[in-house]
C-alpha cells in the first residue's frame, strides 16, 4: 500500500489563487455541509473586490491532487 505525501503551499499571488478554482469546486461539491458563501463562485470575486490588502492563503492537499 502507498502513502499519500500531504502538502502545503502558501499562496501570495492573485493568479495562483485563480488557479485553485477547480479544486476548490471539486472539494466544495464533496462536501454536504458546504454553503454558497465557501464556494469559490462567491469567495474569488468577493476576494477581487474587496482584499484589504495582501493575499495569504493556505492549500492543503495531496501529490496528485
């Protein structure tokens, strides 16, 4: 059996936040709990939109995926 190698990346640029959309869609959707507000059709442009300042985000996930 193989182990999945968890990763952690720090996301400070704009179009690499874009560029979690899709993953972002395909966990939101696995989700039963999600709501609209934690999707990224709500949270992207809210983020464009109104951003204090820097982006700092955190994606989690496995190699892979």
């Amino acid at each position: 059996m193989s182990k999945a190698v968890l990763r952690c990346e720090i996301i400070g640029d704009p179009a690499q936040f874009d560029a979690l959309t899709p993953h972002w869609w395909k966990l939101w959707q696995q989700s039963p709990s999600a709501t609209p507000f934690q999707s990224p059709a709500w949270l992207v442009p809210w983020w464009h939109a109104f951003a204090p300042g820097e982006l700092a985000t955190v994606a989690n996930g496995k190699d892979g995926d």
